[in-house]
C-alpha cells in the first residue's frame, strides 16, 4: 500500500512504544511489540480507521488538534512533535500559543504514580492526560467537557461537592487565572474560541470577565461524592511545570482515613466500573 512520508513516520513512531509504557495489557499473542493501530486509536481519541488513512497516505491534512492529540498518545520529544507538525504541512505552534506538549518526563511520572488519581492539564485548563484512578475518580471526559473552566461555568453536574459560595470562589479564580493566560498567549485561537463562547453563553463568567481580575487558581481540600465507593476528602495539589505552564492535578487522601480506604478500593474496582461502562458521564464531572 501506498503511502507518505508522514504515514511512514507515524507508523515508525508506534512501532517503537510499546503497550505496557502507556498503561496497556500486553496478553494475547502481538505481531509486533509497539502499538496497534487500534490501541492508539484509544489513546489518542481519534479514530482507528483515520489512522489507518493517515498511515497510508490516503489522508494527509490532519488538523492541529489530531496531530497535537497523535504527538501525546506517541510520546513524542518536542523535537519529533515539531516534526510531525511540519509532516502534516502545518507550523508548530508558537510562542504566543497555549504549550500543550507534555515531555516524556512528565509521562513517567504519571506512570510511576499509578495508585495516585493524577491528570495533566494546559494553562487552559484543558484535560490533556489523565491516569486511570483519576478517570476512575472523576468519571471519563470528552470534546469540550474536557475544560475545567467550561464546565464550572455551563455543566451543572459534578461529582465534587460545592456551596453556592465555594462555587463561586472556584469560577472567579479560573476567570482570573484565565486572563491571567490570556496575556500570556495573546495569538492562541483555541483560548479565544473559549472566551468569546463562555462571554457568549454565560451571564455569570461575562460580569467576572469585565471585573478585570488577573490571578491563578490553587487548589484545595475537595470532596468527591463517587457513585460506587462514596464520599472522598481528598488533598488536591496543583504542581506546575516550569516552562509549560502545564498544571498536574493530584489527588491524595490522609493515611489512615476512611478516605484512604475508600480511595485504595477505587484503585481496585475503578478498572472494571470503567471497562463495564458504569461511568456514569452525565454526573462525571467536576
């Protein structure tokens, strides 16, 4: 079959990733050792049969945000994600856009913190990655629900308890940290997109908007009201990464705990409530 240079480059990059580095089963017999087409199909949220098309040059104009999705499920240095940029004829984002490539730094230490409940997040607040226990926690996310700041202003559901009060606490701080992003990647047309929708569809971020408040959103001690295991207080701490404004979220509950009890019996059954399709997305959201 026919194919491209970039069909070839991507087809090079999966065959050397091996399942068991992003968190996959490696059972059942494997004709080879890196990643099927279907395995990155999950990974990367786009679909298998697009890939298959890509890796055979019978679809060669992926948009930004596959190849940015394609550079994170493959693990890609920043140097090889500029590459696949230019492979699918487009420019690498600059430095006046919103970073959104997480180093294979930062994904050995997710991998490493697999009984943590753990996600990484752009200066955005957009999900980029999250572990297992983390989806497990906050149930599985998708299209636009993946921002954090879109969801407190338009999504009602949540599985981490709020008062009137500290709701509004947690959407003027991400107002505030939103702008604060905003001067920083003036030329990021996603970000602009996600302030011209919330001005548009939300009375409530348009008033803290025009406050014309600049910070940055910390978080706290939460609770989480999870369908199968109960209610978790659990820390929540936002580290930063120095270069990328990328946030990892993490999750941790005082040893000891009925919390820490509860969190280590997610560890256990979150797979299969995840596997069985019981995430529950209509509440799944935080």
């Amino acid at each position: 079959m026919a194919t491209t240079e970039l069909g070839a480059a991507l087809r090079h990059w999966r065959d050397r990733v091996p399942p068991q580095a992003v968190g996959l089963p490696t059972g059942g017999r494997r004709r080879a050792a890196g990643l099927r087409r279907e395995e990155l199909s999950q990974l990367a949220g786009v679909s298998a049969d697009y890939i298959i098309r890509l890796e055979q040059g019978r679809a060669a104009n992926p948009s930004p945000q596959v190849v940015e999705a394609l550079a994170r499920a493959l693990r890609l240095t920043q140097d090889e994600r500029a590459h696949l940029f230019r492979l699918a004829g487009l420019a690498p984002p600059g430095p006046g856009t919103v970073p959104r490539h997480i180093t294979p730094g930062v994904h050995r230490m997710l991998d490493r913190l697999a009984g943590t409940p753990v996600a990484v997040f752009d200066a955005v607040w957009t999900q980029l990655l999250a572990n297992p226990l983390y989806t497990a926690l906050m149930g599985e996310r998708h299209g636009n629900d993946l921002n954090a700041v879109r969801r407190a202003f338009l999504n009602p559901h949540s599985r981490v308890r709020h008062t009137p009060e500290s709701r509004g606490a947690l959407q003027a701080a991400q107002v505030a940290d939103l702008r604060r992003t905003a001067g920083r990647y003036p030329d990021d047309p996603d970000l602009r997109s996600l302030i011209a929708d919330l001005r548009r569809l939300s009375t409530r971020f348009e008033e803290l908007w025009e406050s014309g408040a600049v910070g940055e959103h910390q978080a706290a001690r939460k609770t989480v009201d999870h369908p199968h295991v109960g209610a978790l207080t659990l820390d929540c701490d936002v580290l930063s990464v120095a270069g990328s404004d990328l946030r990892i979220m993490v999750y941790t509950a005082r040893p000891g705990t009925e919390d820490a009890d509860r969190l280590a019996l997610l560890s256990v059954i979150g797979m299969q409530l995840l596997t069985d399709g019981h995430s529950e997305p209509g509440t799944a959201r935080s």
